[in-house]
C-alpha cells in the first residue's frame, strides 16, 4: 500500500531505503543470524550506512529528525525478514530517543553522526519484567556515580556502545533514575552468550555491574524521576515500535505461508493446498487479524501525536495486541503450512518461535491486561 504509514515525503523515503535493507542482506543473513545464534552485524552496518541509525536524532545534531512513526515503520520492513535485526533496531530507537531528550549533546552527536548503538538496559534479576523498579543501586562517590546491578536479557548486550541504563535513585526520593552508560566502561561483564528459543540474533544476555563508575552528568533526567522517563518517552516508543515489530512478523509469515500453500500439491490430482477452502479460510484470519493490528497501531500513532486523552490507553492496547494477535497468526501458520513448517527451508517456524518473545517482553502482555483493565474500572492505572 502506498504510504501506509502517511509519512511526510522525507520519513517515506527513508523507510523505503529500509525496506531495500531488508529484502537485501537481512533477509540473505536471517537464516544464518537464526542458526549460529549470531549478532546482525552486517544489517546493523547496513543500517548506519543508510543512515538510519539516527533516524530519531534531531538534524540539529545530524540526524534524519524523525519519529515514533518513521521508527515503527521501519522497525516492520525489518521484520518481515528478521525479527532480531528489527529488534535490535527499535531498542537502540527507543533508548535513542530517551538520549534526544535527556542527554548531552556530544552523546547525541555520537549516535546521529557516528551512529554509535544504543540500546535500553532495564530489566533486571531482581525485579524481573517489573522493570519500573529496578534494584541495582547508584552511589554517588568523590569519583562519580558507582552503579552495581545484574541486569538480564539485555538486547545487544556488549554490541551496543552505549546502555540506557535504570537504578534506584542515588539520593533523591523516587522509584528509578535512568543513566547512559557506556558499555566499555570498567566493571561491566556480559558472563554468557544469549542462546535463546527465538530472536537468537539478538545477543539479549546479562550484564553485570560491579563498581561501574560514571560521571554524575551521564544522568537522564532527575534523579528519582526514571518512571516519568519511561513512561514519557520509553513506554510509546518501545510499546507501539514492539506492535510493528509483531505486525512485520505476522506479514512475513503470511507471505511465506502463501508461498507454501499455493505452490504446494498433491500429486495424485494436481491439487494445491491453497485447493482446501479450510485453508483459505485460515489465511484469510491471518490476513484480517494483521490488518486489525495495522489500524489499531496507526489509530494509536495518531493518538500519541495528537496527545489525544487515551493516548496511553491505546499504546498499553497496542503492544498487548500486537503480541497476542501475533502469536494467533503464527499459530494458524504453523497449522497450514503442516509437517512442512518445520522444516528449517520454508521459513515459517524460525517466526513462529521468534513470535514468543514480545508476550513476554516487558511490559508483560499479563501486565497491559491488569493496566488496561484498572483504566477500564476507573482505577488508577499504575496502582
Ligand atoms: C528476547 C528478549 C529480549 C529482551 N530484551 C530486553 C532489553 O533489551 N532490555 C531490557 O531491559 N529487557 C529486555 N528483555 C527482558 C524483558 O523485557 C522482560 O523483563 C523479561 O522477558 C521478563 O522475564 P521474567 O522471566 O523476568 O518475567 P517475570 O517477571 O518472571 O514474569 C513471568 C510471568 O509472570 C506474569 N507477570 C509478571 N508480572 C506481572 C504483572 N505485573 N501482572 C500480571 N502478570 C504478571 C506474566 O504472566 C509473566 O509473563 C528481553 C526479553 C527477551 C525474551
């Protein structure tokens, strides 16, 4: 469709340059990253090449000045051939932006003009997928600010140059305070390689902070005030960029399943499976449940830009929609595409297990029903 996403000429031209990436060398190396569990380097570079790693930087700094919209976009053209790559590419936007708003300009300037990677460091051992109160602490010392934490699952973990990074506050009152953290800095370890069940090129592994120290202007935003970052900035950015990233996936499988049942036949009368009105009728579920996506996400995008008054409601809606809905769809793929889904060739299984990562992506789908459930019934919604 032409224009889906109704970026002005400049946002549209930059999402086709990513959607040539794609359907380049991410969808050449998408198998490969998935099978040695490997990081997306060379789509990354392709990525900077373009440079669509400062998409959301400001042209002030030397970025393309983009947002939430152009970032979506493209985060779903990468989908389509490789959930890591797009994974990967909506973390460093959104941990990118929260540095537009609240970091130093020669930080900026790193990303928009050497697009350095960025990439968000919340979740942690101790609190989990309750990433809004993190338990690794912040110091201050006559040296700085000494952070120790065990963070987990952090996506592009030791690829990234730079972590946004939460902790408790280091003096004032609060729940978190959010830092941007180089990632060469002394004391952080990544102790293991990530192995996972899907998104396997997103290298999303611990990190370990023992006596990390950094300067106290590495802060982003107020001490004690990370809860308003991460929902001002990082629960829109991360929440409707994850629905795009579900809805690239569930194209990419639909695409793929298509391909499946209408080439494949059964010899002894020429028939295809596509043949089977049962089979049309689940691709035709496939097709109507992604196209509901698609316009919860762009009603969404509109009630964010247009600070409508359920705005919130709808980026909390969106995610827990796009994950769930994606999961439906990949389920319905796997059941046409049958024995053949999985096998490794036909594509369809390597989305189906990378499909079960964003249910389980903070904030949880669990989370965003008890959320959107206490709006609903006229309760605060985070307690
Ligand atoms: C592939 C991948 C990449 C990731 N990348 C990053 C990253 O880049 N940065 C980052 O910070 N984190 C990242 N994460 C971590 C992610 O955001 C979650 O924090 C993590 O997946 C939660 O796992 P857990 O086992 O700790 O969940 P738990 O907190 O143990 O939750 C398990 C289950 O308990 C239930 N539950 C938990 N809390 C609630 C609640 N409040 N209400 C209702 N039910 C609830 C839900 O059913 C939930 O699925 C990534 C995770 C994955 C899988």
């Amino acid at each position: 469709m032409a224009n889906e996403w109704r970026l002005a000429p400049e946002g549209e031209a930059l999402v086709e340059t990513a959607g040539e990436i794609a359907a380049g060398v991410v969808r050449r190396s998408a198998a490969d990253v998935d099978r040695e569990a490997r990081f997306p380097a060379e789509n990354i570079d392709a990525l900077r090449t373009a440079g669509l790693l400062s998409l959301v930087s400001a042209r002030g700094v030397g970025g393309q000045g983009q947002g939430l919209r152009a970032a979506a976009a493209v985060g779903e053209r990468l989908a389509r051939e490789c959930a890591s790559t797009a994974m990967v590419t909506i973390m460093h936007y959104a941990a990118a932006a929260v540095i537009e708003q609240h970091g130093l300009e020669a930080l900026r300037r790193d990303i928009a003009e050497r697009g350095h990677l960025a990439t968000l460091a919340f979740s942690e051992a101790g609190s989990r997928s309750h990433f809004w109160i993190p338990t690794g602490t912040a110091t201050r010392t006559p040296d700085g600010i000494r952070l120790d934490a065990a963070k987990q699952l952090i996506t592009a973990a030791g690829h990234a140059g730079v972590y946004v990074w939460s902790s408790r506050p280091s003096a004032a009152e609060g729940l978190s305070t959010i830092w941007a953290v180089p990632s060469g800095s002394a004391g952080l370890s990544t102790p293991r390689p990530f192995d996972g069940m899907g998104l396997r090129g997103n290298a999303s592994a611990a990190i370990i902070a023992r006596d990390v120290t950094i300067p106290e202007s590495a802060r982003l935003g107020e001490d004690g005030k990370g809860f308003d970052v991460m929902l001002g900035v990082v629960l829109p950015y991360f929440s409707l960029q994850s629905c795009a990233v579900s809805l690239g996936m569930m194209e990419g499988v639909l695409a793929r399943t298509l391909s499946h049942v209408t080439a494949s036949r059964f010899s002894y009368d020429g028939s295809r499976i596509a043949d089977l009105p049962q089979v049309r009728g689940h691709v035709a579920r496939m097709r109507l449940k992604t196209d509901m996506v698609r316009g919860l996400l762009l009603d969404a995008l509109d009630a964010v830009e247009g600070g409508r008054a359920d705005a919130m409601l709808r980026v909390l809606e969106a995610k827990a929609a796009g994950s769930e809905t994606s999961l439906e769809v990949h389920d319905l793929a796997m059941r046409v595409c049958g024995g053949a889904a999985y096998r490794r060739d036909v594509g369809v299984e390597r989305f189906f297990r990378d499909s079960r990562a964003s249910t389980v992506m903070a904030p949880v789908t669990d989370a965003l029903y008890e959320f959107i459930g206490r709006a609903l019934c006229g309760m605060p919604v985070f307690g």
